[in-house]
C-alpha cells in the first residue's frame, strides 16, 4: 500500500491501543506513564549504576550492543538483553 499509508495505519492501531491501556488503567485506579525510549537501557534498573553494553552472548556473531551487564559486581550483578 506504501510506505506512508502503512506508517498511518500503523500510528492508528497503537493509538487505539495507548486508548485502550489508559481506560482499562482508569477504571482500575492506576496511572499511566508514558516514557520516551531513548536513554531507557543506559542505567541497570536495580542499582541505577551506568551499564557497560556488550554482544549477546547467545549470539556473538550478530552486529550489534545487545547485552547489557552491571559492572557493579559486589552487590548488584545484574545482565540481560537492553530491550527488557
């Protein structure tokens, strides 16, 4: 259909979707946040210590700082994949 009429399309269902969330959340008395993506992976998200980012090591042959890891090693050692 191109580019922009799919780009449209596409705006529209997660519109409705961001809709939706936000009536269910209100009828359940919780508040919703919307967070920019852009710096989310950069601090671990148990000590808030700043992430060292690495190949995944279930797939060292991809391109790409999927993994991230927390170099704060004595109490925290948190790991895992940036997009979770």
């Amino acid at each position: 259909m191109g580019r922009s009429l799919n780009t449209r399309l596409s705006q529209q269902v997660r519109g409705k979707i961001v809709d939706r969330m936000r009536h269910l959340a209100a009828e359940a008395g919780v508040a919703v946040v919307t967070v920019p993506a852009r710096n989310t992976s950069k601090h671990c998200p148990q000590c808030l210590t700043p992430l060292r980012h690495c190949k995944a090591p279930d797939k060292p042959t991809v391109a790409g700082w999927k993994w991230a890891i927390c170099p704060n090693t004595g109490s925290c050692g948190w790991q895992g994949d940036r997009d979770q």
